[in-house]
C-alpha cells in the first residue's frame, strides 16, 4: 500500500484545504497520515480526519511557537515508524 503524508501546521488546515482530496487519495487505497503541529483549538480534529479516511497525528506545539528544528526531529520519527 502506498502512504501518503499531509504535514498542516494547525489542524483546521488539512480539513479546508486538502479534506477532498485526502478523501479522493483515501478512497484509491493511500494510507494517509495527517499530521498537525500545533495541538490548540484541536476539538474535532481526530474525527474529522478519521471521516476523511486519514489517521491522525498531533504534536504539542503552540500557536506561533513551533520550533522547526523540533518539529523537523518529530516527523522524522513518525516516518521511521
């Protein structure tokens, strides 16, 4: 199976911008991981994506305080998995 990662830096992102898609994506076999860098206001979130035929991912970054290099080393790991 082919995976697919989507990377948002908050979690309304990947729903209004790539939501279709992910499901278009989703529907032809893709594993999707959608993953949120920021974990504010995030009520919903792993529903909608579920919904959408994704998984679901979120660090704990804040709003305007996302550390790339951290942010970086984090992806990194789940893409090892």
């Amino acid at each position: 199976m082919e995976k697919i990662l989507v990377i948002a830096s908050h979690v309304d992102d990947p729903i209004i911008g790539m939501g279709g898609t992910i499901a278009v994506l989703h529907n032809k076999g893709y594993e999707i991981l959608v993953i949120s860098a920021c974990n504010d206001r995030s009520s919903g979130y792993e529903d909608a994506i579920e919904y959408l035929g994704g998984k679901s991912l979120k660090f704990d970054f804040s709003y305007g305080r996302i550390n790339l290099d951290n942010l970086k080393t984090a992806v990194e790991n789940e893409i090892k998995k």
